[in-house]
C-alpha cells in the first residue's frame, strides 16, 4: 500500500493543477487580445439589422477569423449562435430611463 503523505501529496498536486488551469481558461475566455474588436460583456447587433445581442464569448480558435458567441431576446424566448466578427458592429445603447419621480423639473 501507498504512503499515506505520498497519497496527499499526489492529491494535493492534482488540486493545484485543475485550479491552475480552470483560472488559466477563465482569464482566458474574459480577456480579449490586442486585435479583439468586441469584449465579453459588449452589446453588439447585425450590420444587416436585428435584435441588440450581448456577447458571452470570443472564439478565435479557427483559422477563419472571430467568431463571437451572442445571446439575445426573441420575445420572451432566450436565443443564442456563434457569428462571424465582420458581421457584427457596436449596438447604440440607450441610457437608461430615471424612475418615475426620481429627480427632474418639476414642482
């Protein structure tokens, strides 16, 4: 049978290495390179039209360019798809409305 310090070590090893790496994948997967147009968090639409979309992940793997995985509203329904960087452009976002009775002119 196994030392028991070697078997804790071993695990402890192993516990290192799978963290390590999930951070390394993580930082990954939220930080963009230099040549990134668009950013994890970013509001994007269609050139061609469409709904604002929010990207949830930049796949630059391929040797086709940047894909970025979006996610938007259709109705109430949650849609997603992987779409090419030069078919997206910058959403306008509008700022958000103050609350009724929150400030303003008024008596």
């Amino acid at each position: 049978m196994d030392n028991p310090f070697e078997q804790n070590r071993e695990r402890q090893y192993t516990r290192e290495l799978f963290f390590s790496t999930v951070y390394e994948v993580r930082d990954d997967m939220t930080k963009g390179s230099a040549k990134s147009r668009f950013q994890v968090g970013d509001i994007v639409k269609l050139k061609s039209g469409g709904p604002e979309m929010t990207v949830t992940y930049r796949d630059d793997d391929g040797d086709d360019g940047d894909y970025y995985q979006c996610q938007w509203f259709a109705g109430r329904k949650l849609e997603s798809g992987r779409l090419p960087e030069a078919s997206l452009e910058p959403a306008s976002v509008k700022p958000p409305m103050p609350a009724p009775g929150a400030g303003g002119s008024g008596a």
